[in-house]
C-alpha cells in the first residue's frame, strides 16, 4: 500500500511542446487549446493577486497588526512568494500541464502527497473566489450609494440582500438575520459563465480589467502621494500590545494575513495546459507578474498608511476609508470604488478558471471521478467542473462574509508552496537527466529557505484556525481513501 500511495507519475508522460501544439490530454479525448501567450500570463498572474489585497486585506493588516510596518509584511510575504515562484517556474516550464502544484508533487513525491496538495489548491481557489466575491459585493453597494448620490436618490441594496446570513464567532456558526448576499452571487454566476465558454474570451476580458485596475492603483499613487502625512508613520513599528498585535509579532502575523494577496500568482501555473510556448512563457508570466504585484502593493501601503493614521483603516474599504478625509480627492474615491470592483472581479475570474483545470487534472489522474475531466466539444474548457465550482463559490460567497476563511486560505496555499519548493530539490537528484528550460539558481538555499520561510508563515495562522483547518484535511482523507485510492489510474498500472 506504501509504494501505491508514494508512487510517482512518469514524468515522460507530460509532453515537451512547441508553440502553437494541442495538448491531447488522454481524457475522454480531450484536449485543451494553447492559445496564451507571455503577455497572457503576465496578466492573468496581476488579475489574480491585485485585488482583495490592495483594496482589502490592507487596511484590516495594518488596523490591527503591523500598523505602518506593514511594509515589512509585504516583503516578508513576497520573499516568500519570490522563492517559491522561482521553483514553480522550474516545475511550470518542465511540465507544461495543468495542475498546478498537484501535477509537480505528483510527478516528485507521490500521489498521496499530490492528492494533499492539491486538496489544499481546492481551499485555495474555491474559498478565496467566494471570498472576494463577498468583498465585491461591498465595494458594489459602495458604488450604488455614489450613483444615488449623484442623482438624488437612495438606490442602495438593503442589508437583507447584500450582506452574508451567517458568521463565525468564537468558532461558532451564528444567524446574521439576512438573506443572502446577492451581489456576490451574481458575480460568481457571471464571471463562472465567461469561464464556461472558453479561455481566450475569459484571458480577453481579463486583460481589460488588469488595465483598468493598474491605471486606478497608480492615480491614486499619484494623486495620494502629495497629502502623506509622515507623522502617521511615527512609530513605524507600534509597541507590541499582545501575542500578533503590533511589534515584530503583528508583523509576521500581518505578512500571513497579506499572503492572502499574493496566492493568485499560482494561477499562472494552472494555464500551463493552454500556453503556446510554455517552456519560455511560464517563467516569464510567473516571476513577471511577481515583481509587478510586490512592487504595487509596497507603494500602496506606504501611500496608504501614509495618508491616514493606521488604526482608522480597520473598514471594509481601507482605500476609500483613507481618501475620504480629504474632500479634495472626492473624485478619485469614485474612481478608486470603480477600480476595486474591477480589480476583485478579476480575482474571482482567474480563481474560477483555475480550479475546474486543477479538478480537470486529478479526474484525468483517477483521483476524482471522470466527468470533471470532460472537455466541452465546443469551447474546449472543462465545463463539468467549472459548472460544480460556479455553483459551489457562489453559494459559500452569498452565506458567509468576506472575512471567515481567508487565513484558511493563505494556509492551504503556504502548504502547496512548501512541497513545491521541496520536489524541485527532489527532482534535481531522482531525474538530473530532465530538460530543464529554467533551474533554480543555488538550488539548496533556495528550495530550503523557501520551505522554511511557508512552513514559518503557515504555522503563524495554524496556532489559531488548527481546528478548521484539520476538519479540511480529515474530509479529504476522506474523499481519497473513499474514492481516490480504488480509482487511481497509476495504482491500477502498478497492479
């Protein structure tokens, strides 16, 4: 049984394209199109991390964590990013498949380990689109109430349609009184349907939106810059007032929360399938669309803490919270609003296309049953799983706030990571004889400290949400020994 579960994939069986190849997938007679190209993934990388983290995460960070030290915890967080997406690009560019970080583990440590992985990109994908989509909804309620302004009327949505029926306290499920959170089900539904219908609209659609996002965040860098106050930034670092509340504890405890803001980039991996050239591409558009990312958000938080003293940004909208005390900037408040709306939809698109492509993935595997690997004859997208996580998303983001899982998952991304950084290191000795069109520089110190420095911010979060996050792990468990392991494809051929 040990040798079926730590069994390897033949890694020949991930094929080395040229530009421009189908892929045949072997699943049902499947095969995705690669139509996406560098720039493609570039964007797509900046659709899926700006977002929640500029126009959310931030605010609560800094509010109750790190105060104007939240710098530091973004670049804590993206050393961390940095060194697992230099090992992700290695894996990317020599598997070009999807999958994502279950393909790489598959193929280095086993399909027990893939199938732990890759039940950590589910928490990832699912609850964070689900997540944002909660946030969505009140930058849309926001927007409403800037129209009825403008035109004399209150055309808000009540509390009873826009906000979660439930909440987590004290560990605890309890009644909000609501209904349910329209708005974000219906960005859900909408934005599941682009996927539905096929990559290259939804890479389209997705490009218009990072432009539109990229030009809100630096007009507000631009136009925010001129009323920095630096006596907001005095103490740079505030006394510790407990365990994770200020100091350098609120520190490392704000770079686990703002790691929520970076976990999107591992999208760019789950595209690999429909790259034209994924060798070069892949490198490209991860590490590319890294440095964009991490440079922004340094910028917006040193504006941001800058502008307004930290403790006042514990809102919803820290972006809009903070502009608001200068009437001079009105206008851009309107245009920051309009720019989350964007930027979050962008999020949840690219959250929505990846995960049905990581089910895709593990169906072809045996892992899951054999519908999620189905490819739509027409759109060539697999329409059974981005059906099931269209339904599945938009249910968790109309029943539950934008604030309950997010930590969950920062966790389950920080795990996929660590185990990617490890099998880089693992392949280099088992298969030295695999063309690699990237490697990691100094692979040792590299994959170590990138191991270390996920496990480090992993186990920041997991003192506090252990119970939740081993209920996710034991319903997994569940699944593959349920199903998984009697239907694994690699164990029937090793039989």
């Amino acid at each position: 049984m040990l040798k079926h579960l730590f069994a390897t994939h033949p890694i020949e069986a991930a094929p080395h394209v040229d530009a421009g190849e189908h892929i045949d997938t072997g699943a049902h007679g499947g095969e995705l199109k690669r139509v996406l190209t560098a720039r493609h993934l570039i964007l797509l990388g900046i659709g899926a991390v700006i977002g929640a983290g500029i126009f959310v995460i931030t605010g609560q960070a800094a509010a109750l964590h790190a105060g104007p030290a939240l710098v530091i915890s973004f670049l804590i967080a993206g050393f961390a990013c940095a060194l697992a997406g230099l090992c992700y690009a290695e894996f990317a560019a020599m598997l070009p498949v999807s999958g994502s970080a279950y393909s790489y583990s598959y193929a280095t440590l086993g399909e027990y380990v893939a199938w732990f992985v890759g039940w950590n990109l589910v928490l990832e994908y699912l609850f964070a689109a689900a997540t944002v989509a909660a946030g969505w909804s009140g930058y849309f309620n926001e927007l409403l109430g800037l129209i009825g302004q403008m035109i004399g009327s209150d055309i808000t949505l009540p509390a009873s349609l826009s906000s979660a029926p439930f909440q987590f306290v004290a560990g605890h499920i309890q009644s909000t009184g609501t209904l349910i959170n329209l708005p974000a089900v219906v960005i859900v539904a909408a934005l599941s349907g682009l996927c539905y219908v096929g990559i290259t609209q939804s890479a389209f659609v997705n490009s218009i939106i990072v432009a539109i996002k990229v030009v809100v965040i630096l007009l507000f860098l631009a136009f925010a810059i001129r009323m920095i106050n630096p006596d907001n930034w005095h103490p740079f670092i505030p006394p510790s007032e407990g365990e994770g509340t200020f100091g350098w504890g609120g520190i490392f405890r704000a770079a686990t929360i703002v790691f929520f803001s970076y976990v999107g980039f591992d999208a760019v991996s789950t595209a690999a399938g429909e790259a034209k050239n994924p060798q070069r591409d892949m490198p490209i558009g991860i590490l590319g669309s890294l440095a964009v990312c991490t440079v922004l958000y340094i910028a917006v938080a040193l504006v941001l803490t800058g502008i307004a003293p930290f403790r006042m940004l514990n809102t919803p909208e820290p972006v809009a919270t903070a502009l608001g005390l200068y009437p001079q900037l009105s206008w851009l408040k309107a245009i920051v609003v309009l720019g989350a709306i964007t930027g979050l939809s962008s999020v949840i698109l690219v959250m929505l296309m990846g995960l049905p492509r990581i089910f895709f993935s593990m169906a072809r595997d045996g892992l899951l049953p054999p519908a999620m690997a189905k490819v739509h004859d027409k759109f060539r997208t697999p329409y059974v799983g981005t059906v099931i996580v269209g339904v599945a998303a938009a249910a968790m983001a109309g029943l539950f706030p934008v604030s309950v899982l997010g930590e969950l998952v920062s966790m389950g991304t920080l795990l996929a990571f660590a185990t990617v950084c490890m099998g880089v290191l693992i392949l280099r000795y088992t298969r030295p004889d695999l063309k690699r069109s990237f490697r990691v520089p100094m692979v040792w110190p590299i994959t170590i400290l990138g191991t270390l420095s996920c496990v480090y911010l992993f186990w920041q979060a997991f003192e506090e949400h252990w119970r939740l996050m081993v209920g996710w792990i034991v319903i997994g468990q569940l699944i593959y020994f349920g199903y998984g392991y009697a239907h694994s494809k690699l164990r029937k051929s090793l039989s």
